[in-house]
C-alpha cells in the first residue's frame, strides 16, 4: 500500500494505492486563498497542516487495515510558493504563493543583474517562481527577510512538519530560478542573486528517492508501520505525469486545473524561455520536461459560472455547448487573463475581458466564450514547444476540467489533436505522488509508471475547426492591442 499526498491551491487530496494499481481510498478537504492586495496570492501554511491531518483522519478512521499495511508516503504539490521558516523553524509570514503577481519589478532586476540567468535557469524569471518573490520580501519586508534562515516550497513544508527534514525533489526545484536544471544543483550565481546562500535550501534528492522517514509519533496516530519511508516526490505537473505514466519522450498531457499547463516528456534539457516556455526536472532522474502554463484554466469557468449565475461549472459548459456554429460567427471572445499570464506572454498584469459584444448575445455566449478563450490560451502555450519528431499527435486530459466532455471535445477541435482521458484522470497528482512513494521502495520504472485505461477517447472534428481558427486568428491580435 502507497499514500500519495497532493497539496493543491484549492484542496489537499491523499489517494491510498495498491501494488496491483487499484485506488483503496481517497480522502480530501478544501483550502482558500487569501487576496489582501491586488495581484497577491496567499495561504497560512498552517491551514495545509490542518487539512492534511483532517484528510489522514478520515483515512484511519476508515481504512485503518490499509493504512497499517502502508509501505511508503509521497508528496505533490502547487509549485513556486515561498515558505519562510526562521532558525527555530517558525513560519515568518503567509506563504506567497504561484499565482501571486507582486514581483514584476524583481523578475526585470534580476534578469539585468543575472544575464546568464535563462541559460543557468532554463526559464525566464516570472512572478510566479520563488526567488523574484524573495526579492520582493527582501526589499519591502526587509525585518522578514533577515530572519529567514529556510526556504521551502509548500509540500516541501509539509514534509518537514511530517518527518522533520528540510528536503525537496528536482522537479520542485526546478521552479524556483535557484537551481541549475541542467546539472540538478543549486546555483550559487541565483542564490548570491537573491542575497541567499546554499543554507537557505533544502536537501535535494530525486522524486523517486527516499528523502526521510516519517515521525514514530505520528506513525502511532495514524496506526502505521513503525518505520515509513517519504519519497522526494514532484510538483504537480511532474507528478501527474508519473500518475498518468507520461514519462516517455514525447508523452504529455493538457491539464485543466485551476492553472491549465501544456505538459510534455522530454529525454534532455531544451529550454525555449525566449516564449516563456518553462523548462523543467522531470521527476525520475536525467528526464526533463517542457510545459507551456496560463494562470487562469478551470479557475476562469468557476469565475464565469459565479458571475453568469450558474449553478457550477458543468452548468456553465453544458450551456456553452448548446450554440449551434451559425451562432459562434460573430460570438465573444474572451481573454482568460485573469491573474495574469505566464506563457506566451509573462505579463502579470495582463487582464481578462470578454470582447465583440452585441445586443443580441446572452448568458450561452458568454460562457461559450469562456471556455473557448481557456482554450485559445492553452494552444497559445501549445505552440511555443518545439516541433517534435515524430510530430506530436495526442495527449492525454487530466485535471478537475477534465471530467466535461464538452469542454474534452472543444479543445479537441482548437487543438486538432486527439485527447485522451483515463481512468482517474482527475487524481493525477495524487496518483503520480503514490507512485513515486512505490519507486522510492525500489519498484521498476516500467512496473509502475503505466497508463491507466483509457475512458474515452475526443478527436477532432474537422467540420468545427475551420471557424475555431478563424476565430484564434482574431484572439491572438487582440492582447498586443489592448496591452498597456
């Protein structure tokens, strides 16, 4: 039996796995977001520490003779976010998290301070990575910033809490700007950048490695073995990978998630930061990833639901797909911008806004358009990965968005690639956590690492894309004109 642990933005999520590749259990509790300023993004790291015992809870309370029988815990979680912990272990302040846009001005200092830095990196720097966020801490809370003795990034502090070790993985790391991706260490250049220094960072170790051992006290609450093991584990997209077992070159998936994220295996370091295209660790030793990420995917359906008066989502892209084509002619468009963007873009200041109003458009064409204009963002950032040999022809589908066929099938068309949902797909983080908590017990890559079966299968309708790239042809021109 495998725990994996998924500590999201919205919920925290704990799926118990078996070695046969059947889900025993999952459990999850929701977390909130804080706002106290425009374009900021927090959460009290306590609130992931509550949630996660709420979770375990229910776990023991109903599964305690798969729990006894657990052989190893792995983490996932939301990427990027800054945890500051002084010498006593303290948390300093609320964590900054992925989404969080305050630090444009310390991505453009850096990048003239570091001219190297997208070579060392991979990446270009954006408010959404770590150390631009340090940078801000250390200018505008310099008394916080002289007590930070550790930083962490958000499941990281989770494992700390759990086994008393400051360690992270390669994936994670990857998302910092601290570590040289292509050599998985950390740069001193970026730290000495960011007034940081190798004490400041947490051990690193590969995602399918152990990294330390759980608490005997907390193996007692939880009626667990004596001794269990917690592998480095992924950030989310690296760990979803590894749950839908993408870890091949020229595997991926799209995710619709509250971020959405274009997600492809790759055997060597290729950066393409020149298009914001991220360049990562994958999360198995020497394999890296590139993915294309947008701020706002499924979040920007929940948004519209809630503004257009919907009951949830589902409602509102059930409503979307009742348009006939005649009517899509001189539909909406919506920029889906609304946190920001990251790829193609990197402008944390980019605005959503639904444009080419009439008179005669009501509630289906606007959530129509919502849906649309997340996908339209999607193959913006699809584009940016380079061209592959063979070329690439599908993907796979994961996330919460996931479950709506609807929504499966427009993309399918924007894309003109088949998509391919899987059983579990929307435990993907979860799954992929477990999994690396199985490889960390010194389980086969290729044991583990499958594909969960197929579910169904979108391909694209050739009669619909025609006027969805007309239609894409008209969103692309429309940011560098409304920008600034």
């Amino acid at each position: 039996m495998f725990l994996g642990l998924d500590l999201g933005t919205s919920e925290l999520k704990a799926l118990l796995l078996s070695d046969q590749h059947q889900v025993v259990a999952t459990a999850r509790a929701p977390l909130t977001v804080q706002r106290p300023h425009p374009l900021w993004s927090e959460q009290d790291p306590a609130d992931w520490w509550n949630t996660l015992t709420t979770v375990m809870d229910q776990l023991r309370h109903q599964h305690p003779q798969a729990l006894a029988r657990l052989q190893s815990i792995g983490l996932s979680g939301q990427m990027h976010g800054a945890t500051l912990l002084d010498r006593r272990g303290s948390v300093l302040r609320p964590a900054i998290l992925w989404n969080d846009g305050r630090s444009g001005e310390q991505c453009q200092q850096l990048t003239r301070d570091v001219p190297g830095l997208a070579r060392i990196t991979g990446n270009l720097a954006m408010p959404g990575f770590t150390a631009p966020k340090l940078q801000w801490v250390r200018e505008h809370e310099p008394e916080v910033f002289a007590q930070v003795a550790r930083v962490l990034l958000p499941k990281d502090w989770l494992r700390l809490m759990l086994t008393g070790e400051a360690v992270t993985d390669m994936s994670d790391a990857a998302g910092t700007l601290w570590l040289d991706v292509g050599r998985r260490d950390w740069s001193d250049v970026m730290l000495t950048a960011t007034g940081l220094t190798r004490s400041h960072m947490p051990r690193l170790v590969e995602g399918s490695e152990v990294a330390a051992f759980l608490k005997p006290e907390l193996c007692r609450r939880w009626g667990l073995p004596d001794r269990v093991p917690v592998a480095g584990g992924a950030g989310d997209n690296a760990a979803s990978a590894v749950g839908m077992g993408l870890v091949q070159p020229g595997q991926g998936f799209v995710s619709l998630g509250t971020s959405g994220v274009v997600f492809v295996s790759g055997a060597a370091f290729e950066p393409n930061p020149s298009q914001a295209l991220h360049a990562f660790c994958h999360a198995l030793p020497e394999r890296w990833h590139v993915m294309s990420v947008m701020l706002s995917a499924a979040s920007a359906v929940t948004w519209a639901a809630r503004q257009l008066g919907y009951q949830d989502e589902a409602a509102l892209l059930a409503d979307a797909a009742t348009l006939m084509p005649a009517a899509l002619e001189d539909a909406p468009l919506f920029l889906p911008y609304l946190s920001g963007e990251r790829s193609p873009h990197n402008n944390p200041l980019a605005t959503g806004s639904w444009i080419g109003l009439r008179a005669s458009h009501e509630r289906p064409h606007l959530a129509h358009a919502v849906a649309e204009g997340v996908g339209f963002g999607l193959l913006d950032g699809l584009r940016t990965i380079p061209p592959m040999q063979p070329p690439l022809m599908s993907l796979s589908v994961v996330g919460g968005g996931s479950r709506s066929d609807t929504w499966c099938q427009l993309l399918a068309n924007i894309f003109g690639l088949t998509l391919t949902r899987h059983q579990d797909a929307d435990t993907g983080g979860a799954m992929g956590a477990a999994r690396l908590a199985w490889l960390a017990t010194g389980a086969a890559i290729d044991e583990v690492c499958v594909c969960p079966p197929v579910t169904r299968r979108f391909e694209p309708e050739p009669s619909r894309q025609p006027l969805l790239a007309k239609r894409h042809q008209r969103f692309v021109h429309l940011y560098p004109a409304l920008n600034g």
